[in-house]
C-alpha cells in the first residue's frame, strides 16, 4: 500500500511600509518569491530607482523563513545592519534600496499527499545485555613495623640468658617488645654479632685539614693576581691613546679650516638666503600662476609668466618644460580652430566659420605678419562675404 507525504501549504504575505510603492500587497502560496524592478520577480517594484533588477529573495528553508540577497552592488538591511542571509520572523520588516517590507507568513496547515514510495520498515532488534566491568579493588599495604635499635648489651651470653625470663626470651623468628611496644632486636642471638672496640681517636675535619681545599684556594689566589696584572693599563699604552686621539682632532679641524668646506658653507648660506629673498619669492609666484593657466587651458597667458621665471631664474627646470608644452598646446589650438573654420565654410554655416577665424586672429595678436595669422585674415573675409550672398 501507498505511503502518505506531508506536504506543508505555505501563506506568504509582503506588503511595502515605506518607499514608492508604500501600501501595496502581494500574497502568495510559494515557498520561494524573488523581488526587484524586473518584470520576472514574483514583488515588481519598478519605482524604486534604488533597487535591482533581481535584488532579493524570500524563500522557506527548513521551515523557516529566510531572506536572502541577490544583489552585487545593492544592500539588504535588516534591524539597521546590511546582510546577505537572514532568518525571518513574522511580521519581520527588511529594507531593500528605498522601499520597507514586512513580511507575513503562515505554515502551520499541513496536507497529507499520497505517493507509491513503500515505507521502509526497519526491523527492531533485541539490545544486548551490559556487559559488567569488574572493578579493581586495591589491597591494603601492611604496614612496616618502627625497629628501635638499642646498643649492645653489656654482659655476656650467659648472663643474659640465666637473668632473661621464659617470657623475656620468646620463640625464634617472634619480634620482641620492649618499651612502649616498639620491637626490640636480640643483639645476644645474632651469631654475627661482636663487640664494638675500642674508641678511636677524634677525626679532623676542618676545611684547612682538607688538601682539596687548599687546592682551590691556591688556584683563586693565583687567578686574583692575573686578572689585576691584565687589567691595569700600561702607561705607555695611554699616552699613545691620548696622543692619537688628539692627532685625529687636529685632522678634523684643519679639515673644517680648509677652504673646501668654506666654499661648502658659503653655498648652503647663500641657499638659504636666496629662499627667503624676495627674487625667490617672485619665481614661486610666477611659476604658480603659470601653472594654473596652463590647466586652465590659456596657454598664451602661461607663456608669459613661464618666461619671467626663466627670466628671474635662467636654470629652472620646471618652467623650461611647461614653456615648451605651452607653446605645443597654443600651436594645437590654432590649427584645430583652423580646421574647424574650414569646416563651417563647407557646411555653409558663414558664420561659425567667421567666428572661428576671428578666434585665430585674436590668439595670434601681435603676431600679424605669421602665415597663420593672414591665413585667418584671409579666410574671415570670405566666410563674411559668404554670409552676405556674396562669392
């Protein structure tokens, strides 16, 4: 027989709080919904210039709600922060270019669905039993009995044995007690035992009876007296020093002395006082107003101040090559007027084409004997005629 499926029916509501689109609604029961100002999103908003073409995307995962963004270039913002995945709850509000969702949704209607798949039963099987773990149990060490050993006794075996007690003498391999419970060994039983002799006479042992000792110290003694011997300087020694050092004193002096380092000096003063002159300050001035002209595009003006700081200041580099590509430029300008007049004349518009001679012959002003300026001369006249009718 058949298996039955749970499909869950999933109820998705978007409506717009905020933006162009404020007040729409979009209902749906799907699981996946994309939105943007393209016509193939489920949520069209085409007003929003702020949204992409498919910026966003709704969609159920796992029974939940996720809001996922789609968009390279553009943020999705939820509770203030951007993202690019974010679980929704319901009546969560997500942000997406100017516009302000909030989504509602409803998945707790479950349909049961047929299907041919055929359940898989799993057969059950019997647990086996635990398995004890023995558990070790660790033994009690005997405790090892204090042997207080007492001296020798001073009479004899014999003696010993007639004055000793049945109770006193015990049975071989028993420890015997003396006082307050302690064992007491039986020195008269050991076989091995023997008397002790006579006390010997008293050990030195001081530090100076040892010869090791001595050693020692006749080896830091000796030590001592090398390591002062090496130390203290020669006489000779320092007066060759001090007298170096003074030799190379000298050197440097005379060094400084010299008429080199003069000449050195006299240059870096002469520097310094021809920054702060008011030459200097002329060229700066200059060079600065030359250069903004010559981005403005008014080269004929940059000309001129390039040449007062050449003028002030013959080895400035700067104004040398900006001199250069401002007399370029100018000369660019004027052949492409040139071209453009010529231009206006075969389209017949006389006067454009005048206006554009009259730009050339002002810009070559002063310079009215070149061949282009009497080129524009020429060429106004006959676009002023052409205006007129007359040719």
């Amino acid at each position: 027989m058949g298996a039955l499926k749970e499909k869950p029916e999933v109820k998705m509501k978007l409506t717009v709080v905020a933006g162009p689109h404020m007040g729409q609604v979009f209902q749906f029961n799907k699981e996946l919904i994309t939105i943007g100002r393209s016509a193939e999103n489920g949520v069209v908003l085409m007003n929003d210039p702020q949204i992409s073409r498919t910026h966003a995307q709704v969609a159920v995962v796992n029974n939940e709600v996720e809001v996922l963004n789609l968009s390279q270039k553009n943020a999705l913002i939820v509770e203030g922060n951007s993202v690019q995945r974010w679980k929704l709850i319901n009546n969560s509000i997500f942000k997406i270019g100017d516009s302000e969702i909030r989504v509602e949704y409803d998945l707790g209607r479950v349909i049961s669905v047929p299907t041919n798949q055929v359940a898989n039963v799993i057969p059950m099987t019997t647990p086996r039993p635990p398995v004890p773990v023995k558990k070790k149990v660790s033994k009690p060490k005997p405790q090892q009995a204090v042997v207080a050993r007492s001296g020798p006794p001073a009479m004899g075996q014999g003696q010993a044995l007639q004055q000793r007690g049945p109770q006193q003498m015990g049975m071989p391999g028993q420890p015997q007690f003396g006082m307050q419970g302690f064992p007491q060994q039986n020195y008269n039983m050991n076989p091995a035992y023997q008397p002790a002799s006579q006390p010997s006479e008293p050990k030195d042992d001081s530090l100076m009876a040892n010869p090791n000792f001595k050693f020692f110290l006749i080896a830091v003694i000796l030590m001592g007296i090398a390591y002062s011997y090496f130390q203290t300087p020669d006489k000779k020694s320092q007066a060759k020093k001090i007298q170096s050092t003074l030799k190379y004193e000298d050197e440097i002096n005379a060094r400084l002395v010299s008429k080199k380092e003069k000449d050195l000096e006299d240059e870096r003063d002469l520097a310094l006082k021809q920054k702060s002159s008011p030459q200097n300050f002329r060229v700066n001035e200059s060079f600065l107003r030359g250069m903004r002209d010559f981005q403005l595009g008014n080269y004929t003006r940059a000309q001129e101040f390039f040449q007062v700081v050449l003028n002030l200041e013959p080895d400035h580099v700067l104004a040398k090559r900006h001199l250069y590509l401002s007399k370029v430029r100018f000369d660019e300008l004027v052949q492409e007027k040139l071209l453009l007049g010529d231009s206006y004349y075969k389209k017949h518009n006389f006067r454009m084409c005048q206006s554009m001679y009259n730009q050339v012959m002002h810009m070559l002003e002063g310079k009215n004997n070149e061949q282009k300026y009497l080129l524009a001369q020429k060429k106004a006249k006959e676009c002023s005629l052409a205006d007129q009718g007359i040719r």
